[in-house]
C-alpha cells in the first residue's frame, strides 16, 4: 500500500463527518453491529459482502447483473432501485484496496475502501473520510434499505420544468438582445472612431454622423467577419462589452486567466446573448452560455497541468495511435473507430468563432499549439499537397466510409478552402468507386457514404451561414450524391435553448435548403444539466431543424471541476426527462428517411412529434467520450475516494464496431472531478430546488442507449473486405 494511504489513514475525521456517520450507524443498526463487533478491515468487509450478498440472493435478475452473466439494456432496466445500492456496495468491497492514478490531482494516487474507511472512523475516528464521502454512503445504505426511492417525474412535471427556460425565440428575449446589440454597438463606435481597429474593411467614412455610423454597424452586424475582427481578447474589454456587469470576483479569476496564458475570443454577436440585466421573466436562462464564456477558478488553477484526455490525440505518422490505426499525419486525422475519420484542414478552420470554457483542446492552448490569430491560419502553399496525401489515406483505407471535418471548427474555412477540401473529397470517393471495380465480391473497399461538418458557428455566428455559403453546400452534395455519398450533416453543438436566435432559425433554414441535415451534440455542463434544461433544448431544437445527436458527459479532470456533471445526472437525465421524449419503435425506421429529405426536416418532426403527442424528440443518446475507447454510458461505480468523489468502471458501446484493440483494452476507470454533495451544493447555489435532484444519489448504473437508426450507416449493394488497413496492434 501506498505510504500516502497509510499516512491518511490515521487522519482523525473532522466534526461533520463524526455526525454523519452517527447518522450513518443509528439509520443502520446491522452496519454498526458489523462493525463494532470486526477486529480489522477484513473482518468488516467480510460481514458486510455476507450481509448485501444475502439481500441480492433474493433477486436472481440483480445478482446475474453484479456477476456480469446478463447485461445490456433490458437487463439494466429490469434492476429495482434497491438492488442498485446492492451491486454498489458489492462492487465497493470487490474493489477494495485498488489503487488508481487520480488525474484531477495531477496523478496522485486514489484509494478505495470506503468500508474500511466506515471501520477506522468508528473503531478510531481516523480514515480521513470527508462529510461528502459520508453523504454519499449515508444515501447509498438508505436506497439499499429501499428507502428514498425516486418517483419518476410525470410528463406534466417534465413539462412545467422544461417552462422554466425561454428560448432565444421569444419576443421578449429578442428585444433585450436589441438593446444589448445597441449597447455593444455604441461601444464599438467609439473603438473604430478612436481608431483601436486597424481593420481597412470596417471604417467608417468621413463625415459619417453618429446615425449613418450606427447604420453602417447594423449592416456590418450581418458580416461574420465583422464579428471575428471584433471579438474580445481581454478581460476588460469583455466587461466593457457586458455593461460592466461582471462583479470584482468574476474579474479577478478573469485576470488570472490572461495571467496564465489562457486565450479570449468572445465575438459581439454572441455577447449580445447574455443578460446585463436579468429579466424576471428568464432568471438564470443565460447561465449555460454566460459559464462557456466566463472562466472558472478551477481552470485557471489547473491550466499549465491539463493532461491530455483523448489518448488517440498524440499522434505520431506512421505509427498506431492509442487506438491502434496508423495516421498519415501530426495534427491533421484522428481516428478511433473503423469507418470514420476526422478531417482538421491547415486553414483558419483551426480555429473556432469562440472559446468554450470547457473545451478538451484547452490542452492544445496550454501546449501553445493552438491560438486565435486568425490571419496566420490561413492555408499556406503546402496545403493544397498535403490534403491530397490525407485524401489518399482515406482512399486507400479499406473501412473509412464516413469523413468529419472539422477543427476548430469547419465553417471558419473561408467558402474557397471549403471548395478546395470538397473538391479534394469529391475525387478522393471517385477513385475509391473506381478502386473497388477491379475488386472482387467480399474484397472491396466501402466507399464514401457520410460526409459531416463540425461546426458551433451556428451558435456562436449563425451570420456564417451566408447565401454563397448555401450554395457550396448544395452544390457539393448533388456532386457527391451522384458519385453514391448519401448522408451530408452540418453536427453542430448548442448548449442552451437562449442560443436559438432568429438569425440561427435563418441560418439552420438555409442548411437544409442546401439538402443538409443538421444535428447537435450539446455538453453536459452543470447549467445545462438543470431539471428540464436540456429537454427543452432539444424542443427548441427541433422547432428549427435540428436533430438532437449527443449529450455528452464533459470531458476532463480538474480543469473543468466547475463544469463537470457527475454520470449519475446523465442517467437520471435519461430516464426521469428524455424518457418522455422517446420515438416509439414503430417510428424508428420511417425517421430513416428523414435525411433523405432533409429539406422538409422541420415539418416531418413536427408530425411525429404531433402523431406521438412527444413534447420533444430524444434522438440523442447521453454518454461519455472516454479515452481510446470512445462513446458509452454502460458503467458501473466501483469506488469512492476520501473526498466523495467516485471511481466508475466503463465498458465501451457494445452496439458499434471498434477498432479491434478494444478486446485487449478491457475496461476504462474515471475518476470524477467532483463528488454529488458538491454537484448539489453548486447547484442550490445557482437557485435550484435540489430536492427536485434526491434521486442522482442512486443512478450508480448506466447502459448506453441505442443508437437511432437515422444515424446508422446505408447498407452498400457489395459485400465490403473483413480486412483492416492501416491497422497495427501489439
Ligand atoms: S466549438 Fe468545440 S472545438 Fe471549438 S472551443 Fe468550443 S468545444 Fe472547443
């Protein structure tokens, strides 16, 4: 055993602790006799297992559960809540003693024992447990005793909970932005009179009277460029921009962020979004979007010790990333899957129309591999040679089917390096076709299918999606389909239901006139995991077009403590809101066609939804992006740390194909950044009810959900190679 953990061990447990664990014992007459009468750690152990596996032998569906001989979703959802507590506090004992590498504290190791830890605190009042360690057991002996069982939210309750937000829609909400876009507006005027922006596109002409100058701003307004030139890089400026509405605490973290190194980029458009004045009508609306833009103390703590959560990020060509394929290049493919790749062109699609605080390439900012100047992005000549390369790794790859480009962010490609990429992808799936026809049944290669965008322009400067832009898309895609490409998708990320502007339900209008389906990938911040929030989200969503895609647990260690949800949250999530958002089976297969036809998007949902009675449509599925193995909710908690955090065990999503090293990566361990007493805690302090949120303590189980089948890939009328290429394993 680690020194450290012994040193820990003889801590004395501080005065919160003491009290909770009395609570503990007298709630659990049988626990305490256990360990009064245990003369050491394993004698407690012992008593315990015997004691929970006793109560599990009553339920043979739980017990093959905890002995893995079933799983999958059926199985999960046969589980009573009780036997939830039971295969935890089973998985606890099994695990006892396991040492991991705790990344949120830069790689100490972490401990679990918490029964051992109940044991010291009664038999010497040491263990170092914390109270949040004792809150969490107090609720877990509680729900294994069957108490304190959640009941499910109605759909009424689901409803009133998702009316708490407005969206960016709403009249009201779009005259307040009025006023902030004239706010922002006159501050700026002053910029360009002073002459702070040396721009030549954007100056006024002399003589212009302060009407005409506002006038002009209105025009300039709609230019996305005018919003990238004037985006703030400070965090005065960003306060000026906000009214000087930010408080001196906000401030000081924000100086302590410029301090550290860590980048700005808030453009105009988007600031326009936030509330200087709260309205009474939309308290707290903005929060999911005001804490992607103000950063927290715990990133700029940790910002110089961020370590790389996406393994098959460190690439080097010619040798197999942590998911085991050979990569063409440094920076500019990523791969973790057989069929799809990531496209990262040299241009200024590097770069993205913002800065998200909790963005897992906040690591790249910290290696100083990323940054926002914007001029230097742009293509120099090599590139045009080295995207034909990385064309000809897609080419001459025997599973890739399905390219995302991205970034940064794809559509901060100007319209020209966009054409050139679609050009390059147009003859790259040519030669593919023309490959296979000298290829024999069963040894062919599968051809380009999906070709996918990545993009929160349309979030962050939905004035990107411009007439000539439109163009491109549709004439690329009548290009591609005629070569066999079948499924174009813009994948966007909104965060909150106040970022569905006029101007996006336009630009989202225009994408699919273009014959494009959009659809959203939104992260699971704490603002967002608000009861109601993200259902609501994905009302709005749908309204205009968009087809909710992922949720995604934030990614992370102690960086993004602030933002970071607990898994728990996402399964009760699932099950207490998205559920009532569910597309019947019998839908499943018509839904298909929805991209098909993606111009009519808005209308086929609005009939589904209609026809089911749905207050939303739940096409996403809520999950982890983990490191090597990729996306999955399917976990078990298997461990607690001192601090209440807990320790969970993925398995990675059994319903897609991987990579084959996954049968030699066995299972994923994480340690969450922040305990469920904290989660709570910060939740109380941004106004919530957290008596609305008890049952988060019990989801300690997860089963990813199945995948729509309108984001499974076309069926191929040829029989493609069972061989990989560029594949290496050990
Ligand atoms: S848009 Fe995406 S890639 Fe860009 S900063 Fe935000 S999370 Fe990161």
């Amino acid at each position: 055993m680690a020194k450290k953990t012994v040193e820990l061990d003889k801590i004395a447990i501080n005065v919160k602790s003491h009290k909770l664990l009395k609570k503990l014992l007298k709630e659990n007459p049988k626990l305490e006799e256990i360990m009064r009468n245990s003369r050491n750690e394993t004698e407690a152990l012992i008593g315990v297992r015997n004691w929970v596996l006793e109560e599990l032998e009553r339920s043979p569906k739980a017990l093959k559960y905890y002995k893995s001989e079933h799983a999958g979703r059926d199985m999960f959802e046969a589980l009573r809540w009780r036997d939830y507590a039971a295969v935890r506090i089973l998985d606890y004992i099994d695990h006892a003693g396991k040492e991991y590498i705790d990344l949120n504290l830069r790689g100490e190791v972490a401990v679990s024992n918490p029964v051992k830890l109940i044991w010291l605190a009664v038999t010497h009042g040491t263990g170092g447990a914390k109270p949040y360690f004792f809150e969490d057991m107090l609720h877990l002996f509680r729900q294994f005793r069957g108490e304190a069982e959640p009941q499910k939210p109605a759909k009424e309750q689901v409803e009133e909970w998702m009316s708490r937000y407005v969206s960016g829609l709403d009249p009201r909400i779009v005259r307040l932005r009025e006023e902030n876009r004239e706010r922002i507006i006159k501050i700026l005027i002053k910029k360009i009179d002073n002459k702070e922006n040396k721009d030549s596109k954007f100056q006024f002409k002399p003589g212009m009277s302060l009407e005409q100058k506002y006038l002009q701003m209105l025009e300039w307004w709609k230019d996305w460029q005018f919003h990238l030139k004037f985006a703030v890089r400070d965090p005065d400026d960003l306060n000026e921009m906000l009214g000087e509405s930010l408080d001196p605490d906000s401030m000081k973290i924000l100086y302590g962020a410029k301090q550290a190194g860590i980048p700005f980029f808030v453009n105009p458009y988007y600031l326009s979004l936030l509330h200087v004045r709260v309205p009474y009508f939309a308290i707290g609306a903005d929060l999911a979007m005001r804490y992607y833009v103000v950063y927290s103390q715990q990133l700029v703590d940790e910002f110089g010790h961020i370590v790389a959560w996406e393994k098959e990020d460190l690439v080097e060509p010619g040798k197999p990333n942590a998911a085991g394929w050979i990569m063409p290049s440094h920076h500019n493919v990523h791969r973790r899957y057989p069929e799809v790749a990531i496209l990262i062109p040299d241009t200024v699609g590097r770069a993205c129309g913002g800065l998200c605080a909790s963005c897992q390439r906040m690591y790249d900012f910290q290696r100083k591999n990323l940054n926002f100047n914007l001029d230097k992005l742009k293509p120099n000549e090599t590139w045009p040679e080295k995207l034909e390369r990385l064309m000809e790794y897609f080419e001459k790859d025997s599973q890739l089917r399905d390219i995302l480009v991205t970034g940064g962010d794809a559509l901060m490609s100007s319209n020209k390096s966009l054409e050139k990429i679609f050009a390059a992808i147009l003859q790259m799936a040519h030669r593919k076709k023309e490959a296979n026809k000298n290829r024999k049944e069963g040894e062919k290669f599968a051809e380009l299918l999906r070709v996918r965008l990545g993009t929160r322009l349309l979030a962050y400067i939905p004035q990107r999606i411009t007439p000539e832009l439109t163009k491109v898309l549709a004439e690329f895609k009548k290009k591609a389909s005629e070569i066999g490409v079948k499924q174009f998708v813009i994948q966007t990320h909104f965060e909150s239901p106040m970022e569905v502007t006029p101007e996006v339900r336009e630009a989202v209008r225009r994408m699919i006139s273009a014959g494009w389906t959009v659809t959203n990938q939104c992260v699971y911040t704490t603002a967002a995991s608000r009861r109601g929030h993200t259902a609501k989200l994905r009302k709005v969503l749908s309204e205009v077009g968009i087809l909710p895609y992922y949720t995604f647990t934030v990614k992370g260690y102690m960086e993004n403590w602030f933002n970071f949800v607990p898994n728990a949250r996402a399964v009760q999530e699932q099950l207490e809101e998205k559920v009532y958002g569910k597309i019947p089976e019998k839908h499943r297969e018509a839904i298909k066609e929805f991209p098909l036809n993606a111009e009519t998007m808005v209308e086929n949902i609005d009939e589904l939804k209609k026809k089911e009675n749905l207050p939303f449509l739940a096409a996403d599925r809520n999950v982890l992006n983990l490191p090597g193995v990729g996306k999955s909710l399917t976990y078990r908690v298997i461990g607690i740390t001192r601090y209440g955090r807990r320790i969970l065990e993925f398995d990675h999503d059994a319903t897609r194909k991987h990579s084959p090293i996954i049968n030699k990566m066995g299972k994923i361990i994480i340690v969450e950044s922040k305990s469920i007493s904290e989660y709570l805690r910060q939740l109380e302090e941004i106004g919530e009810d957290i008596s609305e949120y008890q049952g988060v303590w019990g989801y300690s189980l997860g089963e990813t959900e199945p995948r729509m089948p309108i984001y499974e890939y076309p069926e191929y009328d040829f029989k493609v190679t069972e061989k990989y290429t560029n594949l290496a394993i050990n």
